[in-house]
C-alpha cells in the first residue's frame, strides 16, 4: 500500500465510525498506523470498547456537554489531537409538500429537519470548535470534513440534506482562510 502521510500514531478522532463510511474510514486509517479515537453514538453495547488500534467513545455530537467531556478525556489521556475527520451524518429523504400521499407521509417534518441540522451542522461545529481550541494550542491539526455533492447540487426530496452539507462546505471554506 502506497502512502503519502505518515500516520503513524498521529491520535485521529472520528466521528459517525462506527459503520459505514465512518467505519471505513476508521479500518483505513488504522491500517496506516493511526491511534484512532471512534465518536458515534452507535455502538455503546460494549462491541467497540475493546479493539487493538482505537478507543470508542459513545457520544451524541448534538450535545456540546457530550463533545466537550469527550475531546477533553482525549487530551488528558494522550495530551494532543492531530487530526479530527467531521463524518458523522444522517438523511431522512422527505419532499417539502407531499400532496399525494395521506398525513404528509413523505413530507419533512420538524423533527426529521431538527435531527439533520443537529447533526449534519451542529455537530460539526461543535465538534470542530472543541478539537481546534487544542489544535491551536499546540500550533497543529487537520480537520477533515465529510460532504455530499448534494450540498453542492441538491437533490430531490433532499433538500434538508441538502442544505446541511451545504452548510459544512461553507464551514470547511470558511475556516480555511
């Protein structure tokens, strides 16, 4: 396997790792070396605690209380984060107005669109904020951010989604400068 970063033993938060993209991600990563910390809210049945390679930390990242004690048990225990990959996200596909079928079965509702921003943004900036107080402190780190192209075209019944990623894209230009 060709690499062009060394990551080795650099401690790498990811948050949504416990499956999917996340979870591949987090298999990658580790297979270059990384001390991987696992942030998701999945998983807390003991079946991510005990793995050679990473630590999983069950976390709601709509919580500021939640990120804030998580990141800070990763600096106490490893005294520095290096990199912070922003994966976690969910999407309800709904329509804005659905006119055919019964009680708006297919139309988003407040609290699939509260849901979708609380993760998809909020707990993006909240994570972020918390790990980049100590990337500047020690005068280093990366944040990786995670979109869809859908935050750049939209997508039918989407558009929630849509906009959230959006959002994260916005974020990653923004705080790049």
């Amino acid at each position: 396997m060709q690499t062009w970063l060394n990551l080795q033993d650099k401690i790498i938060i990811v948050t949504g790792g416990a499956s999917g993209i996340g979870l591949a991600i987090v298999e990658e990563l580790l297979a270059q070396g990384a001390n991987v910390q696992m942030v998701d809210i999945h998983g807390g049945d003991g079946q991510y605690e005990s793995h050679k390679g990473y630590q999983f930390w069950p976390t709601d990242i709509s919580s500021a209380k939640e990120i804030n004690h998580t990141v800070a048990e990763i600096i106490q225990r490893f005294g520095r984060i290096d990199g912070l990959v922003n994966n976690a996200g969910v999407n309800f596909p709904r329509l804005l107005v659905d006119e055919k079928a019964p009680a708006g079965q297919y139309e988003l509702n407040e609290a699939a669109f509260e849901k979708m921003v609380n993760i998809n943004q909020k707990g993006v900036f909240l994570m972020s904020q918390a790990v980049a107080r100590q990337m500047v402190k020690q005068h280093d780190g990366v944040i990786v951010n995670v979109s869809s192209e859908s935050g750049l075209e939209g997508s039918e019944g989407q558009s929630c989604y849509a906009a959230t990623k959006a959002a994260l894209n916005s974020f990653t230009r923004s705080w790049s400068k």
